[in-house]
C-alpha cells in the first residue's frame, strides 16, 4: 500500500463519527490534494473487504461531499 493510501486511510478510520469527513479536510490532513483524495478513495474501494461510502450534505447552502469507512 502507497503512503498516500495509508495516510488517507487512517484520516478515514480516524473520523468515522457521523457524517463523515470532507474532502477538503481529508486532503489537509493527509497532506495531499484533492483530485488525490478522489483517486485514492477508489484506490481504497477496490481493496476486498473495505467499503467506504460517500454521502452528500448541505452545509451553508453548499452541497459537501463527505466520505466514511465502514466500521
């Protein structure tokens, strides 16, 4: 498993209370950008056993995307 994928994997485990955690949180603490996040989240998915889902919230007017691991 790459780095990027560890470090974004554990963000995941690490904020899997409620809805989840935005892309843009996940990228700042995983120190990578976006677009990585994205591409490493489908990494993530198509390893057997994880399931990560992603849900969509309304923030202020702004529609978020938030992703959380499955426990």
């Amino acid at each position: 498993m790459s780095t990027q994928l560890r470090r974004i994997a554990k963000q995941l485990r690490r904020n899997n209370r409620g809805p989840g955690i935005t892309v843009a949180k996940l990228a700042k603490l995983a120190n990578v950008s976006k677009d990585t996040v994205y591409k490493r989240v489908h990494d993530l998915r198509q390893e057997p056993g994880r399931v990560i889902y992603s849900n969509y919230r309304v923030v202020n007017g702004e529609r978020k995307l938030y992703y959380r691991i499955a426990a």
